[in-house]
C-alpha cells in the first residue's frame, strides 16, 4: 500500500533531515581526527618519544578554529 505523505511537509522535513546529516558528519569527521591524535599521543609516551603538534596525523586547529567548529554546530544544532 501507499504511504500518505503531505507534500507540504516533505520539503521541510528533508531540510531539517539534510541539517540533521551534516551535524552529525562534521562531528563524527572532529571525532575521528581527535581519536587519531589520542592515540598517536598515547603511542608516542609508551615509546617515551617527544612529539611536536605538527608531527600529530590529524590537524584540528588551534584552540581559536576549535571554538569557531563549535561555535557553528552549535549555530546547527540551533537551526534544526
């Protein structure tokens, strides 16, 4: 059978279902890196190596591009 969908409701909800995915992408994209680096840290001090922040695998800005990230999936989360 046929599921009854309003067509008028449609288009908003795939907005909000677009928003929805690229939330969870960006944060999942951060969480990958942030894992990445974690576990690269924790590799370095079992082999009791020093490591520079430009020697992580994954760049995830400074303190100031973390905040912004932040500041916009909040501005997301928001929206949605």
């Amino acid at each position: 059978p046929i599921f009854p969908v309003e067509h008028q409701l449609f288009s908003v909800l795939k907005k909000r279902l677009n928003l929805a995915k690229r939330i969870d992408t960006e944060e999942h994209r951060f969480n990958k890196k942030k894992r990445q680096n974690e576990w690269f840290e924790k590799a370095a001090r079992e082999m009791d190596m020093l490591i520079d922040d430009e020697e992580l695998m994954s760049d995830l800005g400074d303190s100031f591009e973390q905040s912004g990230r932040k500041q916009e999936l909040r501005q997301l989360r928001t929206d949605l």
